[in-house]
C-alpha cells in the first residue's frame, strides 16, 4: 500500500538501486508511475506493504518498507529484485553494478565512476576529502536521511585520501 514518506518510521527498510547513467525527463516520469503502481500493489504473503518508492537525482531507485507489523518475506523482495530486473531491460539501465561510486557534482547532478579509479580520482584532484559520495548501502529511513550523503571523509573510502 503506497504509503506517503513522512508516515514511515525511521526504522523503515531501506533499498536503493544506482543506476548506471542519469534518466531521461521522460524516463523519470514513466519509472516513477511504474514505481507508485509497484509500492501501492506490493504484499508479503497476500498482506499489504506499508511502502514508498521513489527516484533521487534522476539517478538512484529507493524502495522503503515499513516492518514493524511483519517482516518482509523472501519472495516480496524478489518481486522488487523482479521490477529492477525488468526496468533495467526495459529502459537499458543497469541498477546492480556495485563496483560503482556516485558523487555530487552539483546540488543536481550525480557522476560517477568505477571504484577502481577512486585512488586517481583523489590524486587528480577531481574527487576531494569533503566531494558529497552515496552510501547506498544504508538499511533504514534514518539512516537513508542521515548517511546516504556523507563527505567522502567520513565513510569507509576515506583511507584512499592519505
């Protein structure tokens, strides 16, 4: 059941899918249809889900799901791993690349570039101690409003600045 973001609670289970280019104007408005259709539909074990589905930076797919009345079964999140699948196909996409790191480069606009180049990055001068990088691998709504963003400095990465 399509659930507005301000209603879930901060423990909300938290998704987030990069895709490998930024999306188009059009894109933007098919995928976040599709994603309002798919949050307002989804169930665990024919039991609505509390969700929220969304687009940031014309870049990132973030799913939520609140969990406190019950835990999300395995085949409800292979449904959601089922959409990304078929919106990768449909709009030739890649969502499951995780050897990538975004930026900001601008409040609006996200680069990004292969973990690989992350130390050249840094020594070019291209990529800095305080250049805003994604942590997609948050696992709740506080911690999607709180550490998604972060300097590079304060995450894991910041040992390639010395």
């Amino acid at each position: 059941m399509l659930t507005p973001y301000h209603l879930l609670p901060d423990n909300a289970k938290v998704w987030i899918f990069q895709a490998n280019r930024s999306l188009t104007q059009d894109e933007v408005w098919e995928i976040s249809d599709i994603l309002e259709n798919f949050t307002d539909r989804w169930q665990s074990h024919g039991r609505d889900i509390a969700a929220f589905g969304s687009l940031y930076y014309r870049r990132f797919v973030v799913l939520m799901a609140d969990e406190s009345a019950f835990t999300l079964s395995g085949c409800s999140i292979d449904i959601a791993t089922k959409l990304m699948k078929e919106l990768e196909s449909a709009y030739d996409l890649q969502f499951f690349d995780r050897m990538k790191l975004c930026y900001k480069v601008t409040n609006d606009l996200v680069g990004s570039f292969s973990l690989s180049q992350l130390a050249e990055n840094i020594a070019s001068g291209k990529i800095k101690k305080d250049t805003i990088v994604f942590n997609n691998l948050v696992d709740t709504k506080l911690d999607f409003e709180t550490k998604w963003e972060q300097a590079l400095q304060l995450t894991p990465y910041a040992k390639f600045l010395d």
